[in-house]
C-alpha cells in the first residue's frame, strides 16, 4: 500500500459514513475497509499512517491545535493528526501547508462554537486494528519506524500576541 491507496482507504471511509464529520465512525469505518485487504497492505498501510504522522509533526500546525484544543499535550497533539489524516488528503495537506487554514472548516467553525476538541485518537490505531481484525494476530513489531523531524523553533503559544500574529484566523475564531 503506497500514499495514494491509503488516500483512497480514508476518503472511501469518508464517504461509506454518514457523517463524516465523526472522525471515529470515519476512523471505525477506515478499519474494516483496510481488514478487507491482504495483510502485507495493512503492514505497509502502518507505515504510511505514521510517515504521514511525521510529515505533520510541525510546531504551526502544534500551535494551532493548541488554539484549537484549548491546550495541546504531546499526546493531544498525536491525536489531533490523527483527527486531521481523517478529514482526508485535500484538507490535510493544505493545513499541513498553512495551519491556520483550518479556520475554514466548516467542523471547526462549529468546534469553536460549541467548545468540541478536535482529536481522534483512534486514527493512530487504523492499521493494528485493521491487522488483528484481519488476521486474528497483532501487528508485527518490526513492521514499521517512526521517524519524526525535528521541530522548528517554537514560540509560546501561550503568548497571545505571537499566536495571533502567526494565526490570525484561528485567533479571531477561537477568541474569548
């Protein structure tokens, strides 16, 4: 399974639930398709979740979970990548590239209103779960690597005014 194919696993998953604002039927849903397919794909769909997982390990994206989130723990921000693989490849890689393009969405328009977190820790689980479903057995240890970069230079973003300026759009939508 290449970049692509698992593209096409979470946008079918997206489509296939019927509401696809729910990242945790999206990430269920995600599940089954990928245990329908042959287990060396589920392995190697590991690996493209978590290179996926990496190439969005950036301090803009971290700082605008943090916005988001009201706060964002190591943790939280694994989980909020995880909610973001699972808005689908269009919305990830335009966040990816400008972070504070997530204002645009319509789901986190509504986050902000209604005060909801934006993370789906179940997204990190796709492949293993989707492997033991499959075959009955966990995913094999050695089957993947997590290759983080490092991080940009970061600022506080507890600092209202660096955030806003770096955030505009995410600031004045999550505004107190």
């Amino acid at each position: 399974m290449d970049t692509g194919e698992f593209w096409n696993v979470v946008e079918e998953a997206r489509r296939q639930t019927g509401d696809p604002s729910d990242s945790e039927a999206v990430a269920e849903r995600a599940v089954a398709l990928l245990a329908e397919r042959p287990a060396g794909e589920i392995v190697a769909a590991q690996q493209v979740l978590w290179d996926l997982l990496a190439m969005s390990y950036r301090n803009p994206l971290w700082a605008a979970a943090y916005v988001i989130n009201g706060g964002c723990s190591d943790d939280g921000f694994d989980y909020f990548r995880g909610w973001l693989l699972l808005q689908g490849q269009q919305v990830y890689e335009r966040v990816v590239a400008e972070p504070d393009a997530l204002a645009e969405l319509a789901v986190v328009r509504d986050a902000a209103e209604e005060g909801f977190e934006m993370e789906c820790e179940s997204a990190l689980g796709l492949a293993w779960d989707a492997y033991l479903r499959a075959t009955g057995e966990e995913l094999p240890q050695d089957s993947f690597t997590i290759r983080y970069p490092d991080l940009e230079p970061a600022w506080d973003f507890d600092d209202t005014g660096e955030t806003e300026r770096r955030l505009p759009r995410l600031s004045a939508l999550y505004a107190e």
